[in-house]
C-alpha cells in the first residue's frame, strides 16, 4: 500500500472501531444498572419489565463531550473499543516505531472486551505489509474477576464483575476481528483469567504490551508474567495508568524490579514507558 492509503486506511479504522464518525447514541436504561443502588436498580428493573411487554425500551440521553469521547472516558454503546482516539493514535505510533526500528516480538493486549484495540494491531501490521508478528488476544471472555481481597486489598471494592457489559464472548471478538477481515492464525486467542493463562502461553518475545485489565490483580499477573518478555525498545502501555488499583501494581512492579523509565502520559487515562534495558 502506497504511505499516503496506509494512513488513510489506518485513520478510518481507527474512527470506525472507537465509533468517532457517529454521535453517542442514547442508551437502554438497564445497561449499566449493576451501578446504582439497590433501591434504583429494581426500580429501573421493575419499569424495563413492564414495558417490555409492549416491546417498548427507556432509553437514556448521555450528554458527553469530545474531550471524554476522544479521552475515552465513556463506556460506548457500538463502538468495538472503549479506548478512544488518544490512546489508539499512540497505538499507532507504537506499531510504526516498532516496525521502523526494528524491534523484535508480537504484540498482546491483556483484557481486550470486543477486541478493537488488538483489531487496530492486527490492521496495522497488514497495512505495513508484516508478514511475521502475532497479534495475541487475552481475555476470560466473560468479564473481569471476583475481587480476591486477601490476595490483591487494592482490588477490594472492586465491582467490575458484576457488570455484564464488560463481559464480552470470544465468539463475538472472532466476529469483530471477521467482520474487519482480519482473524487469521496471527491472532492468538488466549482465553481464561490472566494468572492461568499467561504462566504458560506461547510468547516468545514482545515488542508491545499493552495492559488493560483494570484491577490490581489483572495488571500485576500480566506485568509478572510479561514484561520479562518484552524487548529492549518493547512499548509497556498501562490503559488504566490514572486507576488507583491499577496505578498501585504498576507502581509496585517498577519499584521491586528497578525500572525507571519515564513514564509518559497518553491522556487522562492512560500512560506508557519503553523498555531500554534487558531485565
Ligand atoms: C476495560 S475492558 C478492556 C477494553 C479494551 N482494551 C478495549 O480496547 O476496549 C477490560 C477487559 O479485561 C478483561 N479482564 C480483566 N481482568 C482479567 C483477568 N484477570 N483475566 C482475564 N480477563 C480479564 C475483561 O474480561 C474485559 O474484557
């Protein structure tokens, strides 16, 4: 592909997948019900029931500005990735450093919901013309964990199990990925909780690894078992940096291994370092 099609190719997947070309539209007032309190949810509950049977829905209007779409700070009703412009622009500019300088390894994202994060990887390397990288795709494809308090007291308040929105199937990630014509055998699906499935799956080396599984637990078992992998030159992409759990485990694991690369902000989320040293 000629440089000026592969930026134009690039710059409409990445509108699409994040949902940028469209307004927001409204959404069903059930959708994130686990997040109110009791006495609210059963009232929305006991509304939705009533009329569904006259095949009615309530929706709600979200007055949401660019900056939190862009920043993604929203959790989007169509969209195939909550991250945002911001964040895949810099997921751009990882992949094409990458591939410029020549820095070995595939790529991952640990906790991936409907996949357009790894979708826009995957899009990437094709459009480059790389016919050797991985794309591997990490998820319990059901949701993020039961806090475990004992193991992980950071992740204590943690509610992100209960809501369903958040837990997508791998049957439809295989269709997002399809539905763009890119799932192929470069994209590794690697699917159960992260401390089963990381310990043992087929990396070798990583040149991106990008983290975005919200809580303590989720961030420290993919750095413990990842970051060793990553290559000199290797970008750490930390989606939930500006998350107090999160930023705690990314903070912990520098500390106890002795990173100290610098650490740059994307957006009001999100940061990342480049490993410049073997570990
Ligand atoms: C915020 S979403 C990821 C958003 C995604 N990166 C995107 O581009 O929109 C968090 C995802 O992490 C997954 N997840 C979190 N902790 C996990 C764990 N310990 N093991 C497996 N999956 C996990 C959830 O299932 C969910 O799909």
């Amino acid at each position: 592909m000629k440089p000026e099609s592969v930026k134009l190719y690039l710059d409409l997947l990445k509108k699409t997948l994040s949902y940028s070309l469209w307004q927001e539209p409204p959404v069903p007032i059930t959708l994130f019900n686990e997040t109110r309190s009791l006495f609210k949810r059963a009232a929305v509950l006991m509304l939705s029931r009533a009329l569904a049977t006259r095949d009615l829905v309530v929706m709600k209007r979200r007055h949401l500005t660019d900056y939190q779409r862009s920043n993604g700070q929203i959790w989007p009703l169509y969209a195939d990735t909550m991250i945002g412009m911001r964040r895949l622009d810099q997921l751009q500019s990882a992949v094409e450093t990458v591939l410029a300088e020549g820095i070995e390894g595939d790529f991952i994202e640990t906790g991936v919901w409907r996949g357009g994060a790894c979708i826009f990887m995957r899009a990437a390397l094709a459009a480059y013309g790389d016919e050797d990288r991985s794309v591997f795709v990490a998820d319990s494809f059901a949701g993020l964990p039961e806090p475990d308090s004992r193991a992980c007291p950071a992740d204590r308040d943690s509610i992100f199990h209960r809501i369903p929105y958040l837990a997508v199937s791998r049957e439809e990630v295989e269709r997002n990925f399809a539905k763009y014509g890119l799932l192929d055998d470069r994209v590794i699906f690697l699917q159960g909780w992260f401390r089963d499935t990381l310990p043992t799956a087929p990396i070798g080396k990583l040149a991106i690894l990008r983290l975005d599984g919200d809580m303590y637990g989720s961030t420290m078992d993919a750095l413990e078992n990842l970051y060793p992998k990553l290559s000199p030159g290797g970008f750490c992409i930390i989606d939930d940096f500006f998350l107090g759990p999160c930023r705690l485990a990314v903070e912990e694991y520098r500390l106890a291994h002795g990173i100290d690369e610098e650490i740059r902000i994307i957006d009001s989320c999100s940061a990342y370092w480049r490993k410049t040293v073997e570990e």
